[in-house]
C-alpha cells in the first residue's frame, strides 16, 4: 500500500471527481457496491443482447460487460489482499449448459 495525495475536485454522493498527482486529466471514484451494481447491470444487458440477434449489439454488451467486470477485479484483488470485506455479495459465475 501507497500513500498518495489527491485533490477531490467535486463529490455527488457515491462518485467524486479525484485528481491525482501527476495526472493529467482527473479520474473518477465510484463506490465499490455502487460499481458492482453497474457492472451487474451490464451482465444483464449482455445475457439479453446474446439472444437478440444483433452480433454489434452483442459484441459491444460483451465488451461493455467485461471491461467493467475487469475495473471490478481491480478493486476486489486489493480488497482480498488487505483483509478487507467486499461490502457487497460477489454473485457466483453462471451455471455452464451441461446439454448435450
């Protein structure tokens, strides 16, 4: 663990605007459940967007649903290493389709 200063340049409930030091451009800090519940969204849209038909709209869901479920697996890895709970439930990976 790191310690670095940031300077928070605006704050709305659980998101705030955070420009780090040496960064150009500042980023965006969301909560952890709050960013979890985006990234389960996007699983949804993606499980739909597979049955709809629409191969760009498919590969853009998937695309959507991975790049956030990686940002997710970036902020659980410390998390674990640290001893710190999740403060939401991880929800199990989806059953395969055992049928032949």
């Amino acid at each position: 663990m790191t310690t670095e200063t940031a300077d928070v340049l605006a704050r709305h409930g659980n998101v705030a605007v955070v420009q780090l030091s040496g960064r150009k451009f500042p980023g965006i800090t969301i909560q952890g459940d709050s960013f979890s519940y985006l990234a389960g969204l996007a699983k949804s849209v993606a499980a739909r967007a597979a049955q709809m038909g629409d191969a760009d709209l498919d590969d853009a869901a998937s695309e959507l649903r991975e790049r956030l479920e990686g940002i997710l697996q970036v902020y659980e890895t410390p998390l674990s290493e640290h001893g710190i709970p999740l403060p939401y439930v991880r929800s199990a990976p989806p059953a395969s389709d055992s049928q032949s």
